[in-house]
C-alpha cells in the first residue's frame, strides 16, 4: 500500500523529529536546542523507554513536558556495581578525588566508564552504574515533524541519516 502522506500522529513505525531538553534536578543535562533535532523511529526502543511510551498520540507541532523515573529511564542504582579497589592500583597521576571518572579495563578487556565514590586511605570505591541512575528525567519535548520510515528503515528498526552506511 502507498501512503505518500506524512503521518499526522505519533505511532509505532514513526519516524520522529524531536527537540528535547533534558533537565535532570534543576539542571539542564542534554538539549537538542542549537542543533538538529534527534530523528528516531517510533516503536524499537531507539530512546529511553519511559520517553517513548509518553510520545504515543502527540501530533507534529506539539509540545510536552514528560516526566521520567528512574525506572523507566536509565534504571535504579545498584548496589552490586560498586567496586573497592586498593589505592596501590592506581596510578599516581590519578587525583584520588571523589567524582572524578575514569576508564576501567575490565577482565575480558572492555572498557567501563566509573566514577571515584568514596575514598579512604587504603581504598578507592568506584561507582560504575550510569551517572543518571538512580534519577527522575524531566524531557521538554517539541515535535518538529513525522514522517514514514523507508522499507530499509522499517527493516532495520533505525532511521538512517544520510551518510549511514549499513
Ligand atoms: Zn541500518
């Protein structure tokens, strides 16, 4: 069937033009403002689950204020991904500081992005979950535009931006 016309609704197989400002404690985290809004296909889990479910119905135009919590965005903190890992390990160009991120080799060699958490004069605890989880998102949405996705598209579950090459 040939539907040349752009939907008028967010649904799934979507694509979708969003600006958005992202606003985590007063804070502005992320923004689309001053660039290109982000295009996503509707419906693949491409964004934040607890963003997608709220876009369902919102027409090109419209805005919104979307609330997320933790659960529905980059999860709970948990408890288990904390690491204590003796001073001696470190280098010593590494300011021993709570806050600060690093980059951790694991065993099989992938790198994880961790934060120092506490220390204390023998131990360094490193924090390895997502530094937004644990938090409520608050996105400022604004539709700019739908449109159908192509055949590749649909079949990929992804928008292709015009230099995508797979
Ligand atoms: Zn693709």
């Amino acid at each position: 069937m040939n539907t040349p016309e752009n939907p008028t609704r967010i649904a799934d197989d979507v694509v979708v033009s969003l600006d958005y400002t992202l606003t985590v404690e007063n804070e502005v985290i992320d923004t689309s403002e001053g660039s290109e809004p982000i295009q996503f296909l509707q419906g693949y889990g491409n964004i934040i689950p607890g963003l997608e479910r709220e876009l369902y119905g919102m027409a090109a135009g419209e805005r919104k204020e979307v609330v997320v919590t933790a659960a529905d965005g980059y999860g709970e903190i948990d408890p288990d991904s904390f690491s204590d890992v003796p001073r001696s390990e470190f280098p010593p160009q590494i300011p021993m500081q709570v806050g600060i991120e690093l980059q951790i080799k694991d065993k099989s060699g992938d790198i994880l992005d961790a934060r120092i958490d506490t220390v204390t004069a023998d131990t360094v605890r490193l924090d390895f979950n997502h530094p937004l989880a644990g938090k409520q998102l608050n996105f400022s949405v604004h539709v700019v535009a739908l449109r159908n996705p192509t055949p590749e598209e649909l079949e990929h579950g992804h928008v292709h931006e015009p230099d995508h090459t797979h």
